[in-house]
C-alpha cells in the first residue's frame, strides 16, 4: 500500500511539475510576443524618421561653409561653428560684388 501511495504523490508532483512549466512557458510566449510587436511597431516609426532624415541630409549640398571659406581669398572668420554670421558675410561680398559687375568703373 506504501508502493502505491508513493506511485500516487509522484505523479501528482510530476503533473503539478508540467502544470506549471506549461503555464511560465505560455507566460514567456505570449511576453515574447508583445515585445516583439512593440519593437516591430518602433521599427515602422523609426523607419518614416529616418526616411525624413536622410531626405533633410540629402537636401544639403556637399559642401559646407568651412569647405567655400577656405576658397575665399580674404574671407571672414567665424568661431564655435557659428555659420549665421559667415553667411550673412557671404551674402554682403556677393551683393558688393554684383553692384561692381554692374557699375563696372572706367
């Protein structure tokens, strides 16, 4: 009666045993899952910003201000990488030389 009384708890351990295998390893699963969808829906997201961002880079040309500067003879100086200003210093040369080439002195 012992044999069988043994046989019986092992069984009922073995089964409460699968029991709660079976439900972590659904719990794991189904937590798989949800993480997968939520990268997957970071993925499409991120995806359109870096369409954007690639599109915004390709707009710009090659070159930068730092590249037209070193071309210029006696072009303004800048510190900080502040181009506002360099522009604005660009544009003013571009005007001067435009009112040279159309009042062109004699």
């Amino acid at each position: 009666m012992s044999d069988t009384l043994i046989a019986a708890f092992l069984g009922a351990v073995i089964t409460l045993i699968g029991q709660i295998s079976t439900v972590y390893i659904s719990n794991f699963k189904e937590n798989l899952r949800f993480k997968q969808k939520e990268f997957q829906s970071k993925r499409d997201n991120l995806s359109e910003v870096y369409q954007a961002l690639i599109s915004a880079i390709n707009s710009y040309p090659n070159e930068s201000p730092v590249d037209v500067l070193g071309n210029i003879k006696h072009g303004p100086g800048y510190s900080f990488e502040r181009f506002e200003t360099t522009l604005k210093s660009l544009d003013f040369q571009i005007e001067d030389y435009r009112s040279q080439l159309n009042n062109p002195k004699k």
